[in-house]
C-alpha cells in the first residue's frame, strides 16, 4: 500500500491502480501489485512490481510512452525509505499484455524489520 499511495503523490500524469486496472479503463496506467510479504521475526526482504502500461499504437508498443513513465517511477525508488521499510530498484523487464497495451516491469526489493 505504501507504494501506491506514494505513487498517487508523485502526480505521474496517469491513472495507478492497487492490484488490478479496472477492465473499462482505456489509456496509459501504472498497476502496483505487491507479492506476499515473509512475516518471519526480524530482518524480512519482499517484493514489489509495479506495471507501467500504454496501449499499443497501431499494433506496436508505444516505447516512448512507457518510457516516459518509467523515467519518473525509477529514481523515486532509489533506496526509498518507506513505512518503516526500504525499497530498492531490483530490475525491469518489458512484454506485451492481453488488453491491447505493453508493459514495463519495475520489481523493487523491500527489506523491513518483523518485530
């Protein structure tokens, strides 16, 4: 949650969406989904992707859009210190998706402290 609520403040310029984009939704997005967090005690690492997509442009990624984007989302999560927890830029991949766009996506480390 607190990624998506910090991606919310950064005034990307596009809609971001917790989990799942709504299946209406037409345009360029960021979804944030975050993987199941260890609840061990003591030092945990988890994981955070964050999808940026835009519809493709007469059948081919629209690059620059996503690139655009991914421009912005990058340097806010160089070692981020977040809700008691530190996120870290992991890597980024790209690939097409079933609804028309491409996507760019960010995975980021997150290392907290389970008391």
């Amino acid at each position: 949650e607190a990624v998506y609520k910090y991606l919310l403040k950064a005034m990307l310029g596009v809609k971001v969406f917790s989990n799942d984009k709504a299946p209406s939704f037409k345009g360029k997005y960021v979804v944030i989904n975050q993987l199941r967090f260890p609840q061990d005690p003591g030092l945990n690492s988890g994981y955070v992707n964050i999808n940026i997509s835009c519809p493709d442009i007469e059948g081919r990624a629209d690059r620059k859009g996503i690139e655009e984007i991914a421009a912005k989302v990058g340097p806010l999560f160089e070692n981020a210190f977040l809700d008691g927890a530190y996120f870290i830029y992991q890597s980024d991949s790209f690939a097409p998706d079933n609804d028309g766009t491409h996507y760019k996506n960010i995975t980021l480390r997150v290392n907290y402290i389970n008391l």
